[in-house]
C-alpha cells in the first residue's frame, strides 16, 4: 500500500510541474524549520552555558552575615555560572556551624541563589566551653546576632568537644539536647521552665527551674517526659503550697514523685 502511494507520488513529481513545486517549497519550508531549530538550541546553549556571575541571593540566614555566606562559597562575579558547582559550594557553606544544610543553585540570567537552613540552639554551653548546642548535640560558638531564651548546661568540660565545633562527645549531654529539642517542640511550656541543667556522675541531671531555682532530679534519657511530669506538679502543687517549701524534687520514677521539704515548712 505505502509502495503505490509513493510510487504515485513519484510519477507525479516527474510528470507534474506544479505537484513538483509543491513538493520543492515544502521541503525548502522543512529545512528552513530544521535550520532554525538548530539555530535556537545552539543559541540557547551557548546563552545559558556563558553567562556570568552577576549577583548573590541569600536567603535563610540570621547568625551568618551574607557577606560570610558569599566569602564561603570562594566564587566571585564575572566567573561563568556553569563553572558553579553547588556539591563544592554546600560543603563548604557547612564548614561554617552555624549552618546545617544549604541548597545552592544558578538561576538565568546571572544569579546564584543560596538558601541555608541554620541550626536552631536548644540550650546555652557554660563551663571550660562557652557557646550554644542544637537538638542533634551539635556545639557552636555563642553569638550576639540573635537573642535566644535558653537553658543552661553548665559543667562543660573542654573534653566534651573536638579542638573545632561539632557533636559534642558526652553522650549524656547530647542524650540532654535531644530531649530539649523535643520538649521545645511539644510542650514549650515544661521546656521554659527548666533555668540550668547540670550532670550528675550517673545518667541522671540537676534541673534548675526558671522560678525559684527549685533543684529537680531527673534522668538525661527521659528529660522531656520527666519535664512534663514537673510542670504537672508544679502547676498542681509548687504553686499552691510555695516553691520555697522544696529542697528539691525528684521526677526519675515515671509518673512517679518524691519530694524532699525544707523543716518547718
């Protein structure tokens, strides 16, 4: 069938003048299109493949100034934004520890746009170490950009961290972050009642309420659930007879409350 069509349109070319004119100007009309489409890919190719550096996007950042976020990606305007390489870029925005996570990408025509995700403190380091700590027990400087409303963990040793920041190696204290990080999350109540957290030669911690200074046992694996039960009690019972009534409460035994009172009172 496909044969005698063209077999027909053959004869046609051949014997017809205007079926070959036709025929010719549809065929110089598909080059063209060919042509030109080659043209726009090659265009756009060489458009996207030259363009330069022009301008920075930071978005994201609120301890780490943008002019420390540009310094750390080593590019300087003018450089070709295909020669960006965001794998190398991201790396070394996270050499900074402040930052956790970075997302960097060029956007047409000469944008390099680059989103970081801080970490968020949960507590405030005393001690040999001075700085803040993130849910994950990572360590960083303190800073004076933001105002933070932080817990203390005091009794840091200069041993619990590297010579450079990063995961603090006291499993008790990481244990600690964590458990902040989740209390922040869920019940910000119990978490902004604890002042000062301090550790104990055991698995447990001091806690120091933010009313009073009230001492409270607890232990470092099940902080936010020994939290909650504090702010329960206290909610139920500090607040009616007096903080000043406690030498100190002990939340360890789960659902379960000791006390210990000052005589006379």
């Amino acid at each position: 069938m496909i044969s005698k069509i063209l077999t027909a349109i053959s004869k046609d070319y051949e014997t017809n003048e205007v079926v070959r004119k036709r025929i010719k100007i549809r065929v110089l009309i598909i080059l063209g299109l060919l042509i030109l489409i080659g043209l726009l890919l090659v265009g756009s190719w060489y458009w996207k493949n030259h363009r330069s550096l022009t301008k920075y996007s930071v978005k994201g950042n609120r301890e780490v100034s943008e002019s420390q976020i540009i310094a750390l990606t080593q590019t300087k305007k003018g450089i070709r934004l295909n020669t960006v390489s965001s794998a190398k870029i991201n790396k070394r925005l996270k050499k900074n520890p402040f930052i956790e996570s970075a997302i960097v990408k060029a956007e047409l025509p000469g944008t390099l746009v680059i989103e970081v995700k801080e970490r968020e403190p949960v507590a405030r380091l005393e001690g040999a170490v001075t700085g803040m700590i993130d849910g994950k027990g990572f360590g960083m400087p303190a800073k004076k950009l933001t105002v933070y409303d932080l817990p203390i963990i005091s009794g840091i040793k200069k041993s619990d961290f590297d010579s450079s920041w990063g995961v603090i190696k006291n499993p008790v204290i990481k244990k600690v972050a964590t458990e902040l990080l989740k209390l922040k999350n869920k019940v910000p109540a119990a978490y902004h009642l604890i002042s000062e957290i301090r550790q104990n030669d055991d698995q447990s911690v001091w806690i120091y309420t933010f009313d009073g200074a009230v001492p409270v046992l607890a232990k470092a694996s099940n902080l936010a659930e020994n939290t909650v039960v504090l702010k329960n009690f206290w909610n139920q019972v500090v607040k009616v007879t007096g903080k000043d009534r406690f030498t100190y409460i002990d939340v360890r035994q789960d659902g379960v409350i000791a006390t210990k009172e000052h005589e006379g009172k």
